[in-house]
C-alpha cells in the first residue's frame, strides 16, 4: 500500500467504525414510514403501530376519502384496499406480515397451557412409491403406480376428549421444570393430573413438540461444513503451489534433480495432507466428536489433493486456476454435501463419505462395508488422477500453453505407453472407470429426488454421456500421438480395447455388488447389463468406433458431433433394456 493511499484508507476505517457504532445503537432505519396507510379502525391502527415501515393517518373515512390516492392503504369496515402500483402491493404484503405478527403476539400471551398443544392427529403409513430395491441389475424395473384415491383411515374412530384448561397447575413452575431436562411423557401426565396413578385419564400414546426431532440431520450438516471448508482451502494453497513452479518455469530445477514424479509430488503434497489431518483432529477436539470421524475423511483429502494437482499442472494462468478450483470446489461440495443430508433417509446418503462423518457425531456408527462403498470411489479416482498426473510431470507437459481440452487429451496421450497403445486402451479406460462413476453418482445425488420418469430419462442421458466422454478420450489421444488419422484397422483394434477396458472396469469394481442403490431402477441405469458380458461390451465398442469415425471423417471438429452421437445410441440402449421403468 503506498503512503498516498494509507491516510484515504484510514479515514474511512474510521468512517466505518463510526457507521457501526451509531447503527448498532439507534438501529437500521431505512423502510420506516416507506408505506403510507389511512385506516379508522382503533384493531387496525393499533396493529401497524407495532410496524415503523407503515407511516398511518387515522381519521374519519369521510376525511380519508377526501384524497384517497395519499395513501398505499386504506383499512376500513374489516377490509382492506390497495392501491394499484407496485408500491400498494408491497404495503399489503408487510401489512399481512405484520398481522401475523400480531397474531402470534396474541397466541403467545393466552393463558391456557393446552392453548398450542396437544394436537391429536391418527397417522397413516404408507409405502413409499420410490421403492429402492424393485429390481436386481441387468433386469427391467417397472414404476409403483400410486393409489388412484386418497387414503383413508381404516377402523373405528373415537373422539379423544380434550383436557380443561383450568387445571390447578403453576405455569412457571412447570415451565421451569421442563427446561431443566429433556421432555418426557410424565411431565405431561402430570399436567394432566394422572400422575403415572391408575385413575389418571386415558388418552393413548401421544408426543408433545418438544419430543419430537426432526427427520434431517440438521445439527450434524453444520460440522459437515465445518470439516469441509478448511480442507479445501488448504488444497487451495497445494494447488497454488503446483502453479507457482511452472510460472516462470521455476520447476526447471526440481525436474533436473535425481527425484522420480512421484517422489517430487509425494514431497510437496505431504506437508499438506498432514496440515489437513491436523486441522480435521483439531476441529474434532473442539467440538468433542469422536476420532473415528477422521477415517471418512481421509479419502476426501486425498481427492482434494489430487484434484488440487491436476488443476495447477494443466491450468494456463492464475486466472484460469481460480475459475477450475471454484468449478471444482462447487462439484465436490454438492457432491459431498447434497446426499449427507438424507442420512437415515435415503439409500443414497450413502455415495458420500460425509455421510458416514454425520452418522458418527449422531452416535449411529457404521459398517465396513458403509465404509467401502462410500469411500470406494474416492480411493481409486484418487489413484486415477495421480497415475495420470506422475506419468506427465514432465518439462513438456508442465510448461505448455494448450488450452483446457487438448491439454487434457494431452495427458491421456501422455500416459500410454509408446510401444503397447492397445495395452494402455485398456488400463486407461479401466482407471477411468471411478472418475465415471463418480459423475454419474453426482447426477443420481441431484437428479434422484425429482418425479420418477424424468430423474429416469435424465440419468440414462447423463450416465451415457458421461461415458462417452471418457471413452473418446482415448480415441483422441491416439489421433493425437500418430499425428494424424490412424487407418481403419487401427482404430478399429483401439475400439476394441477401449470397450474390453471399460468392462473390466465395471466388472471389478467392487462396490457394485455392496450397493443398495445399484440393485434399484437407478441401478439399472447406470449399471445396465453389467451382468451380460456381451452386450455391454459391444455398446462400449460401437460408442467408441461411433467417435473414431467422426474423428476420422470429421476432423477435430467433427468430435463433439461424434460424442452425441455415440451418447444418443448409449441411451437408446438404455432405454431398450429398462424399458419398463417408463
């Protein structure tokens, strides 16, 4: 900061300390008398004298009609008249809030210590029409239909007589006595004058309010956000890191000493991992949660780590990274955080590692097999990544200025091998296959919620292209290294190997067969014909020689014509195979 700019910046510190201290004594000011309302009404004047935003004449109607178009509001006779602006819509607006205000006020001052509760109400169970284990992988799901009447409460009816208000009960005394401990149905049998004797009255089993919790984890979500920001944050200093030494290609010097890729990545992402397991065990003993919640976490960091890595190794400024790191950062929250807020709710809570992080600080804990499932994706998408990024750290990858797409097409070309590239087809396409499904559970995360044919029509769409999408990625990498379109024949063998590597992939991941969610209709659509080895097969070969001969054909340009295509007859399969779940 130079000493021209410090006195300005001081004054208005200044200034702002001074705003601060004069708002937090007289209070905000700025909607009072905004509205102006006319009413000769004692109820109605009382009540918008309550509000400072309503500016009120009170009169006569003879007056107020003398020159009615004063006022925003005109209250008379029980009813209410508005103005025909934007601004009259407004008043009655903050006039309805206003006399719910009042309403309330009123409630709150009554007497009567049954005057909010008990409120008697016969529940009725019924199924859910999601029903999330209707079918087994590689078979057609059809929908539940939902009952074509209103349900109605079966067996006899009887009238549970309410209790008098006049009970000879001291109100702050039993006010006093509930906020002393957590509710419990003797204190309402006391109220009610049973007192746990045999004469008390008979009134069923029954809740107050305050024995009753919500269904959402609300309380556990905030330590979810709690842990979550400070380890992305601190990746965010990892992948500036990453940045820094191919600016000015200050990196130079690390490539020319004897240290392997791993060795330099593993040096410089320590320090962070242990900074971020630090921060994870220090917010744990604050909050008093127990050390067992480090477990799910783990897995996060390390995805956060390597996701850090890969954005600062391909990203071309400062500007660029911080647009990648917010994408990244945004993806990975809802990811993370959309399913954990059905924990005990949903099977799908349990594609999130947070999940199992909220189930611990509620004291449920979890299986081994909750814990593989749900951290399954991280572990191996972590291992894709970094194959990926220690196969090009290398001088010519950190230090060119390619864009985005053809840096990343760059990568993958960079991490076959020169002299088996159907081989590495295969590994690349069965590496991939975590990063896969991990988008497609992002999808099932935002998508399943939604009515139950278009959450369908959607995920068999997104599923397929997000398949696609991986799979051309190998094609376009062996167009990149020939330098040119490689013969039919060719790539017609690389067809071949991309398809046999992406059933592979499905067939030996493990958390197929742990997962309540893949034995369901969305199961079917992102697992489709895992049990068929031919089928899927063949789909993953046509999709990929659907992109190569776009490419071939086409050119470059020709590419994203190609992935929708081959997504299109990825869905049309889809669609054919679960055909009865439309």
């Amino acid at each position: 900061m130079s000493k021209e700019v410090l006195p300005v910046t001081a004054v208005l510190l200044l200034a702002l300390l001074v705003a601060t201290g004069l708002t937090a004594q007289s209070g905000m000011h700025l909607h009072d008398g905004i509205y102006s309302v006319a009413t000769d009404d004692d109820a109605a004047a009382a009540i918008l004298a309550s509000d400072p935003s309503f500016a009120t004449t009170y009169a006569d109607l003879a007056v107020i009609l003398e020159d009615p178009h004063r006022y925003d509001l005109i209250i008379t006779g029980g009813k209410v008249w508005t103005a025909r602006t934007t601004k009259g819509e407004a008043a009655l607006a903050a006039f309805e809030t206003a006399y719910l205000h009042y309403q309330n006020a009123v409630y709150g001052s009554a007497d009567d210590l049954f005057a909010a509760y008990p409120l008697w109400i016969d529940t009725i169970e019924i199924e859910s029409e999601l029903d999330f284990t209707a079918t087994e992988s590689g078979t057609s799901a059809g929908m539940q239909r939902g009952p074509q009447i209103p349900p109605f409460p079966r067996g006899t009816i009887e009238p549970v007589p309410t209790p008098a208000a006049d009970l000879d009960v001291d109100e702050e005394a039993l006010r006093l006595a509930a906020a002393q401990g957590p509710a419990r149905t003797d204190r309402v049998e006391t109220v009610l004058g049973g007192d746990g004797q045999e004469d008390g009255p008979t009134l069923g089993t029954f809740k107050t309010p305050s024995q009753l919790s919500p269904g959402l984890p609300f309380d556990s979500l905030v330590y979810v956000f709690v842990f979550i920001f400070p380890l992305y944050f601190t990746s965010q200093f990892f992948m500036m890191a990453i940045a820094n030494e191919r600016s000015g290609r200050r990196g130079e010097v690390l490539l020319s000493t004897p240290a392997g890729p791993a060795t330099i990545i593993a040096g410089k992402a320590l320090p962070y991992f242990l900074l971020m397991l630090g921060i994870s065990a220090a917010i744990l003993l604050a909050t008093g949660g127990p050390l067992t919640v480090l477990l799910p976490l783990v897995p996060v960091i390390l995805f956060f780590l390597a996701g850090a890595l890969f954005i600062g190794m391909t990203a071309r400024s400062f500007r660029e990274l911080s647009f990648l790191s917010i994408f990244f950062s945004t993806v990975m929250t809802a990811y993370l955080f959309f399913p954990s807020v059905f924990a005990n709710v949903h099977a799908v809570s349990l594609i999130s590692p947070l999940t199992l992080v909220v189930l611990l600080f509620q004291g449920n804990g979890f299986g081994a097999a909750d814990y593989v499932y749900a951290t399954a994706l991280f572990y191996l998408g972590t291992a894709a990544v970094l194959v990926l990024c220690i196969k090009n750290f290398n001088e010519e990858r950190l230090f060119s200025q390619e864009r985005l797409t053809a840096k990343v097409v760059s990568f993958v070309a960079g991490a076959m091998a020169r002299g088996h590239p159907y081989a590495s087809l295969v590994a690349l396409n069965a590496l991939a296959i975590p990063l896969v499904c991990m988008v497609q559970m992002m999808c099932l995360a935002l998508f399943f919620n939604l009515p139950l044919p278009l959450a369908l029509v959607l995920l068999i769409f997104l599923a397929a292209l997000t398949e696609e999408v991986f799979k051309s990625l190998g094609i376009a990498a062996l167009f990149r290294r020939a330098g040119k379109a490689p013969g039919w024949k060719t790539l017609g063998i690389a067809a071949v190997a991309t398809g046999l590597g992406f059933l592979l992939g499905e067939k030996l991941l493990l958390f197929v067969t742990l997962s309540q969610v893949t034995g369901s209709v969305f199961g079917d659509v992102l697992f489709s014909g895992v049990g068929l080895l031919w089928m899927p097969f063949l789909l993953h070969t046509a999709g990929a020689a659907i992109v190569a001969a776009y490419l071939k054909i086409g050119g470059a340009r020709a590419y994203p014509l190609g992935v929708l295509t081959a997504a299109a007859v990825h869905a049309l399969y889809n669609f054919v195979l679960i055909g009865g779940a439309l």
